[in-house]
C-alpha cells in the first residue's frame, strides 16, 4: 500500500504529463500481480467497490471526530477523503501497512453495514498518505489528473505494447487484469474476446474552430444532442455502451430486445418527441431516461427512445474500422435497412452545395435535438480517440443571457480555497430575483480571483459552506439550451450553463428577466 | 504600550522579528536582543531596549518580562503580572526542537493569548527528520537537477539550513541573495550553517545537484528560471494538505513549520490550563470549539486588518 500511496502522490504533485506516465509506468513493471492490476483499475476508474459509498467515509468520520471539528476542517481541505486521512489519530508503525489486494480482498468480501469497521481497521495500519490512498482506492474518484487513456499509455510505456492494442481489448476485461499484464509481459498472446459482445473505443472529433473546410473532401451530418451509444451484439448478447465504455443495457432494455443485427454500431441515443412516428424531442426529455438502472414500462411508453446511426464498426464479425467512411456508410446503410425503422434509423447527410451553403443551414436549423453539424472526412478510417484532422464538430452559437450572482460556494480540489461555484439568477415580473442556474467555469484565474474577492467583500449571510452575496454583480452567462423544469423555482433549467463574461458595467436592475429565458425554450 | 502593534506607536513590546510582528517607526521598543538584531537589519537604524530571555521591567505597575517561545532566533512570549494575574502572550510558537533557537518554555498564566495558524485538526506537522529525508532522497534522484526549496528567510531557511546538517549534508548549500544577510546574523548568534553560497549569478552547471534555498516570493520568477532544471520544493506547514502544495505549484512539499501544529496547540492549553483562553491568528473558530469540548474558558480575538482564513 505503501507503493501506491508514493505513486498517488508523485502523479499529485506532478505536473508533466510525461513524467506522469514514467512514474505509473514504473510502478507497473515492479509492483507484482494482482496489486498492480487493482491499482491500475483505481486509476482508469475501472474499480469498483460496491460496499464502499462515500457515505461510509462521511459516517466513519462522524462516529470518531467533533461535526463541527470535522466540517470546519473539511471546508478548508476541500476533499473529504483527504480531511479524514488527516485527522486520523496516527497510529501506524511497523509494517502492519496492508496490501493492495488485501485491501481490495477485505472490502469486497465485507457488508455494506460492516465496511466502516473494516476501513477503521485498515486506517490504523497506515500512516496518512497511506490513509488518504486507502480511502481514495476505496470510494474510487482517485482525483490525481489521470485519464483512463493516460493510465493505458503507462501500461503501453511499461511493457512496450501500443497503446490502441490496450484499448481495443480493455473493455473486455475485468481488474485485476491479470492477462492484461502476461499479455504485456510476452508470457502470453493478446487476449481475444472476439466471442463477447464489448466496448470499442469512440472515434471523437476536434471542435471546428474558426476554420472551415472543402465538402468535396468532407461530408457533413447534424450533430443530434442526445447521448452517444455504442451498440455491440454477437447475434447472442446485445449490449449497449456509453462514450465512456459503461453498459447502460439495462437503462435501455427496448433498443437491445429490438437489435437485431449482428456487429458494432455507433449512434446517438434520443427520445422521440410526438411519440412514434415524430421527431427528436430535446436533451430534456432524454434526460428523464438517464441514469436509471431499471425502466418501468410506463417510462418506456412515455418517454420512447430510438437509435440514430452514424457508422459501423464491425459489419458481422468483419472489422470494418480500417474502412474509409464512405464504404462504412454504404455498409451502414444496407445495415440499417434491416433493422426496426421504429428503433433505428440513419443519421442524414446534409445536402449543402458548399461550406457557405452549409453555414446558412446551420444557422437556420432550430430544431431542438441539433446541437451543430459534424463534419467527417470522406476518407477517414475510424480510429479510436480524437484524431486531428479528420472529424469536426461545428456545434450552433451558444445563447447567452445576463444575470446576477446570488450565491457562492467555495470549490472543490484546486479551487478549494476560492468562491468559485456561482448560482445566479434572473427577475420576476415583480422584480424578484429568482435562481435559474449555478456556473463553476468559463473565468480565467484572475477573473476568478476577483469573484473570490468579489465575494468575500460582499456577503450578506453565510449558511454552511454558501454565501450569499450582495445582489449587484452581472454575469453573462452562456448556455446551449434552456428549458422548463418543475425542479426550479424560476421554472426554468439551462442546460451546461457556464459564465461567459462579467458585466461589471452593467446594473444589476438591467439583467435579463425570466420570461426573456423562456422566449428562448426550444 | 502595545504588543506587536501593526501601526507605529509611541511604546512598543515585540515577540519576534517576522514582519507582520515587528514593524518600524515605533517610538521606543522593548525585545530580545536577538528580535532587536533583526529588526536593525531589517529596518536600519532601529533602537530599542534589549530584555533578555527571562528579565522584565516595570512599566505603569506592571511587570513584564520575555520568556522562550521556540519560534524563531529570540523569538519570545510576553508575560504581563498585575495585582497576582498573570498574562502571558505567546506571539507565533513551537514547541518541537529547533537547532536555531531556544525552546520554548511553559509559562504559567491565568489568562493565556493564543496563536492559532494551524488550529484546525488536519494539521499535525511530521518529525523533521522524515521532511529532511525525503529533501535528501530528491536531490540523490535529481543529480543532473537542483532543488529549490522555498523558505521564509528569518527562520525557516536557517533551520531547514541547520536540519540538512544534522542529517550529516555537509556540501555547500546555496542560497538566495535576500538570505545572506539573515544567515549570517544567524551565524553570529552561534547558531553554525556550515558552508552557503550565493546562489545568484552561478553558471547551471555549478548548480548540478545542489539544493538552493529561496524565498517562497523567488519561487516562480525569473530568478527560478535560470537554476538547472529545479524541483521545486516548499517548506511550510500549509504543504500538509495536497491541495495548497498544488495551487502553488509545489512537486515536493515539505511540512516543517515554525508554528505549533493541532497537537502542540492542545496539549500547551492542557499543560497550562489558564482560567481564560484568547484566541488570535489563525483559526479562532476550531481552537475555540476545541475549548468548548474540553470546559475551557476561550474566545475569539479578532486582530484589526487579518483576513478570516488563508493567509500565509
């Protein structure tokens, strides 16, 4: 445990991405199996704990520390894990420190009820980096600046294997990957999973900045503003994934019962509006099917969702990926044709004589479910990841609106010290502000140092954590959507609001009204 | 007559040298011989009346006298004796071993003004042997680099300086050009830094290897650029939480503090048990409730022209 703590801090306070992988690397080669294997899993979020919540951690610290102690001391820290590793009265020495496997081992063989006990257990062995890695490894969100796809680059780095060959079998893994890791080691050949149905990794594309390209080397299709799905099937198993590789089957039972090829596809997932037969409905109304592990039939027939397709990945159990994208789509089309229209249908290519002639459909494209357009090279094999220079993403301007901070909270990690989560609000008919969102980004450091100023300079009451700030400061805030929500008092919800500029300037009394949002619903 | 005012007075009574403590322009002052060295250097021409570690005066019926606070070179507690009550005002202490100054010692007191900078339960700061260690281990991985360690220049720099030698470090260390002035006063009051040299000014190549100590405020300018691909090291008590060695940029943090930590804050007020607690600089509120859990008589002093939190 001692290793992985050392590891954990080093990528902490390690700033170049390149030493990052050197020190996850190095610690691959000579941490033996299985630990390496659990570590590497806590740090491409892979882990998983179920008897651990961290609740657990939140009760643990309540039965041992004063409330008002522990949130006085959690405030400042900005990270509960870190808090409770700190404040644990030390009593390590020796070496009782556990390993990672037992550590795993001991949890996962424990109650939800009986977890507290055996991570008080293991707190006494540690010393507080060790403590602090324990509770990470534990509750999972180890927060250290590595993505998954850095963690497989380390793996890559370490054994000397391409990182796109870590990817394309990963997902069909489970920690502590043991073959993974003889596999790296040339003890063994590749693990083949090709009689499972698993996750590919998405191909992505690049924001368009202000540049712009040729349609004859370019083909464009809307962007729809649902969730992307990777729908995998064997002809026996149909499983379904999100961008991030999580099986979300279960959440959409009705578009795995009605696939009926076989192969990999990539779509975007999305709620028809009019019921069958309509359109798309907005991002609001899939987000009533998000998140839900089991779907009653009701949610089903209210809420009905359906499949549009953009690629193909295998056709069968050919691989189709070292394609390029217009046999992909000749491929795609015939696919489709046999599948459930009600379930599944093609996403369109835009007709535009040129880029200009596709600028002007954009812009006059008010449909709720378009978020933009992608553009994608005609010639472009699929390839996993963000590849510069072969798909783009053009999404629709942004709408904005002015409002007045209200309220502020300190951040979490990095901004621990700052008022960095701002909620802001917009007026009533009779003058009354109202909330109708909560920002955290958008600033730079130095605007946000002056917020932070801003607002301990202009707090009018303190509740816990939150301030509320003196109704005088304007923030533009810029928004994708904005819709009803019966959740808001104001009656409205925007959809990834963030803060776009400050309006020093400008008066408080001059913000937008909330019926100026609502003449902005899709 | 005030303690540590932070405006000029007619008739002042300064703890220890740090600036925030011991400001100029005042019209007399009374402190240690050593706080007194240090602020005529820091100040110039500075004049005061030197009372010794344990010797006091009288002033207006009321006897005061300095008393060893462990913080930095003569670094003092206040003792203020009215009519049989005693007020003893800590100014900033340890009660660790420190190689640069003498330690801290108990004052019995009916009334007790507490420092508090770390008075939140997640500071317990380590043995320093461990910080000193982990520096050394650093600078044996990093042989083509240097270390730069960030340290304030009264106090911290001569004790990380005179730590490194405990631990038998006996090369040159360099160090940055506001330092040497302090170092060498230090030198002059017996406390022995081994052999410094100035950082400033050397080729890189000289610097292979080397740990540099500098103010934190050197840190990130253009002085910093010119080491030998530095590691950048800070040596202060706030390193003991992740996030604020992150927000300054810190790749090694070292938790050494010339402050008492959690423990030494709680167990002092247990040792002493006053009959009321004053609670100043820092977190006034944990150590306050700590007091209220513990039956202990304490309030909140609230210092004119302190922010709530963070600083330092």
């Amino acid at each position: 445990m001692q290793a992985f703590a050392a590891l954990i801090d080093g990528l902490i306070y390690t700033r170049s991405r390149d030493l990052k992988i050197r020190l996850i690397a190095d610690y691959l080669r000579i941490t033996p199996d299985p630990d390496r294997g659990w570590a590497l899993a806590a740090l491409a979020g892979t882990l998983n704990i179920a008897t651990v919540k961290s609740a657990a951690i939140r009760a643990m610290a309540e039965e041992r520390f004063d409330p008002m102690l522990f949130r006085m001391s959690r405030d400042y820290v900005g990270d509960t894990a870190e808090t409770v590793a700190l404040m644990w009265p030390d009593k390590s020495g020796g070496d009782a420190a556990p390993t990672v496997s037992e550590v795993i081992d001991l949890l996962n063989s424990t109650s939800r009820a009986r977890a507290p006990a055996v991570l008080a257990e293991l707190m006494d062995r540690l010393d507080a980096n060790g403590r602090y890695a324990l509770l990470k490894l534990a509750t999972g969100g180890m927060r250290v600046g590595i993505s998954a796809r850095l963690a497989k680059t380390a793996f890559g780095q370490a054994f000397g294997v391409s990182v796109d060959d870590v990817e394309e079998v990963w997902h069909a893994l489970r920690p502590p990957y043991t073959e993974l890791f003889a596999w790296g080691e040339g003890r063994t050949e590749r693990p083949d999973p090709a009689d499972s149905a698993f996750f590919r990794p998405f191909m992505l594309a690049h924001p368009l900045e202000d540049g712009s390209v040729h349609l004859d080397e370019f083909v464009a299709e809307w962007k729809w503003d649902g969730i992307r799905i990777q729908i995998a099937s064997t002809g026996g198993e149909t499983r379904l994934f999100s961008r991030g590789g999580d099986e979300v089957t279960g959440s959409f039972p009705e578009i795995a019962a009605a696939f009926n090829g076989v192969g990999v596809v990539d779509g975007e997932l999305l709620v028809r509006g009019d019921v069958q037969g309509g359109e798309a409905a907005s991002f609001n109304a899939l987000q009533q099917r998000l998140g839900r592990k089991n779907v009653t039939a009701a949610m089903q027939a209210e809420y009905p969702v359906f499949v549009r397709l953009y690629d193909i990945l295998f056709d069968g159990a050919e691989d189709v990926r070292g394609q390029p994208w217009t046999a992909r789509r000749d491929r795609l089309e015939r696919f489709t044709a046999n599948l459930n229209p009600a379930r599944f249908d093609l996403s369109a290519v835009i007709a535009a004589r040129d880029f200009e002639h596709l600028a002007e459909i954009r812009a006059a494209a008010r449909e709720a479910a378009i978020e933009g357009v992608m553009l994608k090279r005609r010639d472009s094999l699929y390839l996993a990841g963000r590849k510069v220079g072969l798909w783009y993403k053009w999404k629709r301007e942004p709408l904005v609106a002015d409002c007045v901070m209200m309220y502020a909270q300190r951040g979490s990690g990095k901004r621990s010290s700052y008022y960095s989560d701002y909620t802001f609000g917009c007026w009533t008919e009779d003058g009354n502000l109202l909330p109708v969102g909560k920002a955290y980004s958008g600033f730079s450091d130095d605007e946000l140092k002056w917020l932070d100023r801003f607002v301990r300079n202009n707090t009018v009451a303190r509740f816990g954590p939150v301030r509320e700030v003196e109704k005088s400061l304007v923030l533009e805030v810029a928004f994708d959507a904005v819709h009803e929500s019966k959740r808001h008092k104001s009656g409205v919800a925007m959809r990834f609001p963030r803060i776009s500029r400050l309006r020093r300037d400008k008066p408080a009394e001059e913000a937008d009204t909330i019926s100026a949002l609502r003449a902005m619903f899709d | 007559m005030w303690i540590d005012p932070s405006r000029p007075v007619p008739r002042a009574l300064v703890t220890h040298g740090h600036a925030d403590h011991a400001r100029s322009g005042h019209g007399a002052v009374w402190a240690t011989p050593e706080t007194l060295a240090i602020m005529a250097l820091r100040y110039g021409t500075e004049m005061g009346t030197p009372v010794p570690y344990g010797e006091g005066f009288e002033h207006g019926g009321v006897k005061i006298s300095f008393h060893p606070a462990g913080h930095v070179l003569g670094s003092a507690q206040i003792l203020l004796e009215h009519a049989g009550e005693r007020v003893v005002v800590t100014g900033d202490y340890k009660r660790r071993f420190d190689p640069t100054c003498t330690p801290f010692e108990p004052v019995a007191c009916d009334v007790l003004i507490t420092e508090a900078t770390f008075g939140l339960p997640v500071f317990t700061h380590p043995p320093i042997e461990d910080e000193i260690a982990k520096l050394l281990a650093a600078r044996e991985a990093n042989v083509d680099g240097c270390i730069v360690v960030g340290a304030y220049a009264l106090g911290k720099a001569q004790r990380v300086i005179a730590e490194l030698r405990r631990a038998g470090y006996d090369a040159p260390i360099y160090i940055h050009g506001a330092m040497q002035k302090m170092c060498d006063l230090y030198a002059a009051h017996n406390v022995p830094l081994g052999e410094l040299i100035m950082a400033t000014g050397l080729a890189k190549s000289e610097l292979k290897g080397a740990i540099v100590i500098a103010p934190p405020s050197a840190m990130n300018d253009r002085w910093a650029q010119r080491l030998p691909e530095p590691i950048t090291a800070m040596a202060s008590g706030w390193m003991r939480v992740r996030q604020r060695a992150r927000q300054r940029n810190v790749e090694l943090p070292l938790v050494i503090s010339d402050h008492a930590d959690w423990n030494e804050l709680t167990d002092t007020l247990l040792e002493l048990r006053p009959s009321e607690t004053w609670i100043t600089h820092g977190r006034t509120d944990a150590l306050g409730r700590w007091c209220e859990l513990h039956q202990l008589k304490a309030r909140a002093l609230d210092l004119i022209g302190r922010e709530d939190e963070d600083e330092g």
